[in-house]
C-alpha cells in the first residue's frame, strides 16, 4: 500500500460547496489528515491573499499554489516559486489586446487592474471582474491600461480577457498564439474567455515543484480537483480524484471518484481513504519492534 504525504486541493468546486462555504465536515477531514503526518496544500487559480484567508480557517501554513500555478509560497513576500509574465511581455500583450472589444484584467499577488471597456454585465467573467477581490488586495479599473502600464510596468502573473464576440476571441487568440511563443493561452470553447500566462504555468507544474521542494515524489501525492485545468494534476499524482460535479473528462483522468462539493465529497474521500494509513512514526516503531 502506498503511503500518501501530500494531499492538493483544488478550492472552486472542489473544497468549497456552489454557495462558496466551507463544510464543517471539511474543517474536520483536514484535520483527520494532518495528524496522519500529511502534508495539505491548495492548488487553485485564486490569487494568493485569498488562497490565504481559506488556508487560515483551515489552519494550514503550508506553501500554496495559487495564481493556476504560477505563484507558490508560504507567505506573500518569500515565494520559493514564481513565473510571471515580464514587464515589456505584459505590455506588449495588452497593446495588441487593447485593438480589441474586451475586458482585460492583470493579476498581481499585491493588487489587479484592468480597463474601464464596457461589455454587458450578463457576459461579464466572474474570473475578470470579481468585485470580492477588493476585500483582500487593491483592484483598480483605468481608462487605459497601456498608459498605464508606460508609467508604471506591471509584471502579471495573469491576464485574463473577456470578449463580446466569440469572432474576436478567435481573431485574437490566434494573433497572440502566433506572436508570442513564450505564453500559454488557456481557453475554452464554451466560453469568450481565455486567459494568459507564462509558458509552463499549470496547476500540474505547480504541484510538480512544490512536491520537489518538499522532497515527496510525486506517486506518494494525492490531488483532488473539477475542473479541466486540473486534469493534468490529476493524471500525475500518485492517486488523482475527481468530485462527482466535475465534466466526464476530469471524471475520466481519475483513479477516483468521490462526491460532489454540495455531498462533502472531499471529506468523504479523505475519511474513505485515509482512514487505512497510520501515521509514519507508528509505523517506525512497528518495524524497531520487529
């Protein structure tokens, strides 16, 4: 039997039930783990003071993957793990996307900023606009994202862009695709979002390093997650599950399928599974006494 030492949780759909709280039953399961010498982790595209504030209610001081994995750290001034988009990167990208009729929002660890562009509040991203990030960091809007980015460079970890049309989307994505081999572009085709980062960014590479920091191999990981971009975590740790509210294709890419978020589908798993694995230091006594 495997002996799992680090357990990654997705937050959105994962960890938190649709209304955005956190289960009783949840609080108590992370517990359950920790004193079986677990190591517990958020892996989530949050930023990283909202990751935080849930990671504080869980009382973890763990590192977090936050910003889809390009930000991992314990604390906002030390990450042992960056990979942003440069200054002149960032800039040059929102000149292009300025050309178009979208909503742009740059993500920083310290603050966010986009442009004031109207687009129908119904088309709106939660993702882009999400008035709740001004509880934890500053959120500015501007007329001119270019000009201000001339006067004071910004170096996202982030930009996520919304458009009104889904032509432009496409015009736009394969303008970026093809100008600029040092990104990735994340996209879904059931949206008129994407969102761009830095090539290498992923919920999977941030859970590779941070096992790497921790000196854990990869198969002794267990990754919990619903959504597409954590399929790939999913595929590579050492047991990948799936919340039952999750598409058929992350269903599908697990060894393991627990309940949804609204069924305590998280502490579920954990108390199905991890209820079988005894602490290290029980187990190294056990051995002494042989």
């Amino acid at each position: 039997m495997t002996f799992y030492r680090l357990l990654a949780l997705n937050i959105d759909g994962t960890l938190l039930r649709s209304n955005g709280r956190l289960q009783a039953s949840t609080k108590e399961a992370i517990d359950f783990v920790k004193e079986k010498e677990v190591y517990v982790t958020l892996v989530t595209n949050r930023h990283f003071q909202s990751a935080k504030k849930l990671a504080k209610a869980l009382k973890l001081d763990s590192f977090l993957v936050t910003h889809g994995g390009a930000f991992i750290s314990e604390n906002l001034d030390e990450p042992f793990y960056e990979k942003r988009l440069s200054e002149d990167l960032t800039f040059n990208l929102v000149q292009v996307l300025e050309n178009f009729n979208c909503n742009i929002r740059l993500t920083h660890e310290r603050f966010s900023i986009g442009n004031r562009k109207k687009i129908a509040s119904n088309l709106l991203s939660k993702s882009i606009l999400n008035t709740s990030d001004s509880m934890f960091y500053p959120v500015q809007f501007v007329d001119s994202l270019g000009d201000t980015l001339r006067d004071e460079p910004v170096s996202a970890t982030k930009i996520d862009v919304h458009f009104k049309y889904d032509e432009e989307k496409e015009e736009a994505e394969k303008l970026i695709q093809e100008a600029f081999d040092e990104v990735n572009l994340k996209t879904n085709s059931k949206s008129k979002s994407f969102e761009i980062v830095r090539k290498g960014v992923s919920k999977e590479n941030g859970l590779r390093a941070l096992a790497s920091h921790l000196k854990i191999p990869l198969h002794e990981t267990v990754a919990i997650g619903d959504s597409d971009d954590d399929i790939e975590m999913i595929k590579s740790a050492g047991l990948g599950v799936a919340m039952w509210n999750a598409p058929f294709e992350v269903k599908h890419a697990a060894d393991w399928v627990t309940r949804s978020n609204n069924q305590q589908g998280v502490a579920y798993m954990v108390k199905e599974h991890f209820r079988k694995q005894q602490r290290q230091d029980f187990l190294r006594k056990i051995k002494i006494d042989k």
